[in-house]
C-alpha cells in the first residue's frame, strides 16, 4: 500500500526530506504523498521514515491504494530504473 498523508498534518515538513522516492510534497492544506512513487521505503530502509519521524502521527496506510510487498519492490525497481 501506498501511505497518505491525513489533514491532522501539522506542516512541520520532517517527512519531505525523508522520503527516499521524493513521493512527499507540500499540498494546497498540507503535505501529502504521491501514490505512484511511494514504496513505503521498501528498497530503502526497513522502516517506512516518514511514519517514524512524523510527530503526530498523520500516515497511514492508503486504503485506495493496496499493494503488495512484491509490488512495492517492483515500483521501487522501476523507479530506481527511471532516475
């Protein structure tokens, strides 16, 4: 699954610079995530950052999106392939 960003978000914009794929990025209210480039750090690291670092705890998991741990490697690699 992709995560997302909840509007309980305080924009205090730790979990931008933390993200591996640069999914993160400042909405029109606040950050927000963008499905397609979010892994959930699978590639990256064991835990997904931008959940650990988030002092309020606004990122869950996206209920619109589901994927797969294999399928989140395989955005990873395709990913990784593109850049």
């Amino acid at each position: 699954m992709a995560l997302m960003i909840t509007d309980v978000c305080i924009n205090c914009d730790v979990c931008e610079a933390e993200c591996p794929n640069a999914a993160i990025y400042e909405g029109v209210e606040h950050y927000e995530i963008h499905p397609e480039l979010c892994t959930e750090c699978i590639g990256h690291f064991e835990e997904q950052q931008c959940r650990v670092l988030c002092p309020v705890d606004c990122i869950p998991l996206h209920p619109e999106h589901v994927e797969t741990p294999e399928q989140l490697y395989a955005k990873y690699q395709r990913l990784l392939a593109s850049a």
